[in-house]
C-alpha cells in the first residue's frame, strides 16, 4: 500500500540501511543509502548508489552455472560461458538488462542480487527506530546518505522531520551540490551536514567530479552563516588532491570558518570499492584499479596544518567517536545575516 505521502514525494531507491555505524556522524548511528547522485568520482566506493535506477550485481564466485538465469531472463541479456578450464560463468549485456529481478529469483546459489529496493516511508523508520537505545546511550542517531540525500530533497525532509519527532539526532552526509533554497527548508530538521570537498582546483573539479565547484564552497559558507553544525569531509586521492598545494587551499579555505565547524574528517583513500564495479559490471569505469594507498605523510601534514589554523575536532578515517556533543560546535554564535 502506497501512502499519501509517498504519492506526493519522490521517493528513492534504497541501497542499505546499514545499522551500528561508526564513521557517520557521532555516536552509534544507522545510515540509510539513497540511490542517486548527479557527482561521478571516479574514485567512489559506492557506485551502486550512482545511479537512481535499480541494478543488479553478479557474484562470479557464487555462479554454479546452473543456467536458470538465462532460461527465465526476458531480454535474453544472460548468457551461459565455460571458460578454458571448464568453469562456467554468466556474461551479462548490461545494455540489454532491465533490473527486472527475474535472475534474482530465479538463481539459487545467491549469485545475484537486487540492489536498490522501493521501501515505505514507515519501514524506513520501523528500521531507524529499531536502535533508538544506542543512539541515546552514544550520542549517535541517524545519518542519510547515498548517493546524495539532497538528490531527493523532499523525502529527505520528510525522513528527517519524521525522525525529529522522535527524538533521534539526524545527520546528513552531503556534497552541498544544490541551490541553497533546496538546502534551507532542511535546516529545522538536520542536526549536523557531513559536507564533503573533493578539491579546490574549480577547472580539475568540474572535470574530474562532472560538478561545478562555486556552489558548493558557497553553500557551506551559507550553512554556517544560517548557524548549522557543519563537519567537512576531506577525502584525499592519490594524485587528484594530495599535493602540497591542494594542501594549502584546503588550509586557506577551512581558516576563516576555523571557531564555526564542529570538526574535519581526513579521510585516505581505499580501494574497498573496486570488487563492486566488478558486481556491477562496470569495471572499466573504475579509474583506480591497481592504485595503492600512499603513506600517510600527506594526510600527518594536514592535519597539522588544520590544527594550526585553529580548527579542532581533526581526525582521520572519520570516526568522530562517542558522548553527548551530537557533533554540535562547543559554543553556538550569533546568525549572521
């Protein structure tokens, strides 16, 4: 049964509603993945959150081969393969495949898998509710993110007004990429915005990240003049923005709102998304296959940086850690109109 109020939003497809998270915010919290996201970086580690529509993985190393997804596939896009030493495997036309989940069903080894599901608003929140216990003893709550919450902007309201009544502190994980008059109805109900910068260079932005980088830096000067509690996610990528230079413009820019944010999250790179491309089938769209990690040289000298810039609340991998503060700055400040 469809609600009156799902009738009147648009509601995305959910990825996971992944419970007892530690890197999203204070505290214990349950974080709900959104499906959508008008920003491709080519380093993400959630692309099954990209795309708003549903997709499908394919686990190889599950597959028996047992062909029932090719007999009951509509669009003929599954074929069966045997490989040279005799295991079988299921190529996919990606192109030709509708999501219709018929392989889901039909495959009894878990080799395939639906990602993206249509839930209601209730049993979205039923899931929220189910830790309220440890959010209280934790200091955690709830964070929405994706993809990018602010890509369904009204059921991102509706969620966390919801969750309000409740009690529950909400977080938002987001890359501020809107008119700010899509974020200013979201002040009332979001506790803390989790922002995200993935360089400072506009000309690299623009064409590594398909966004422009204007608005965003603006948006998060406007969070903090509307006197939101604002955290700054700084994800750094090998030879994308790890140089000394896109050091100091990160420096240079977080300065001046240095006594304004409840805290920076340094966060090195990882390849922990790389076997999804694969599931997804899409692992010539992943741009750092074989990449390492680097030392954490480059990561020891901004938070150094950072710390002598005066902002407080530095850490690295993105666990701000548990107590009462809920991520809110230590003394509030007057708005700034």
């Amino acid at each position: 049964m469809v609600s009156n109020e799902q009738q009147t939003i648009k509601m995305p497809l959910i990825t996971e509603i992944q419970r007892f998270c530690l890197q999203d915010g204070p505290g214990i919290r349950t974080t709900v993945f959104m499906k959508g996201c008008p920003l491709h970086c080519p380093w993400c580690h959630n692309p099954e959150t990209q795309n708003r529509k549903r997709e499908i993985y394919y686990y190889p190393n599950l597959c028996t081969g047992c062909g029932r997804c090719v007999e009951v596939c509509p669009q003929e896009a599954c074929t069966l393969e045997i490989g040279s030493d005799g295991t079988p495997s299921i190529k996919i036309d990606r192109d030709q495949c509708i999501a219709c989940t018929s392989c889901v069903d039909a495959c009894m080894s878990g080799a395939r898998e639906a990602v993206g599901q249509m839930l209601t608003m209730d049993e979205i929140l039923r899931e929220c509710l189910s830790d309220q216990p440890f959010y209280k003893r934790s200091g955690g709550g709830v964070t929405l993110s994706g993809g990018d919450p602010l890509y369904f902007p009204d059921f991102s309201l509706a969620l966390s007004r919801r969750l309000k009544e409740k009690g529950i502190h909400v977080a938002m994980e987001t890359s501020c990429f809107p008119n700010f008059k899509v974020i200013r109805p979201l002040l009332d109900t979001i506790d803390l915005f989790i922002v995200d910068i993935k360089s400072m260079d506009p000309v690299k932005h623009r064409q590594a990240i398909g966004w422009p980088l204007e608005p965003i830096l603006e948006n998060i000067g406007l969070l903090i003049e509307n006197d939101a509690n604002v955290r700054i996610h700084l994800p750094i990528i090998p030879d994308f923005n790890d140089s000394a230079d896109d050091c100091r413009a990160y420096v240079n820019f977080l300065a001046p709102y240095a006594e304004m944010l409840t805290g920076v999250d340094i966060l090195p790179f990882h390849a922990y998304g790389e076997g999804k491309y694969n599931f997804l089938g899409r692992t010539e769209t992943y741009a750092y296959k074989g990449v390492e990690d680097k030392p954490g040289e480059q990561i020891r000298i901004l938070a150094r940086e950072l710390s002598k810039a005066g902002i407080v609340g530095i850490n690295v991998g993105g666990v701000v850690g548990m107590g009462t503060e809920k991520g809110e700055r230590p003394q509030r400040r007057e708005v700034v109109n």
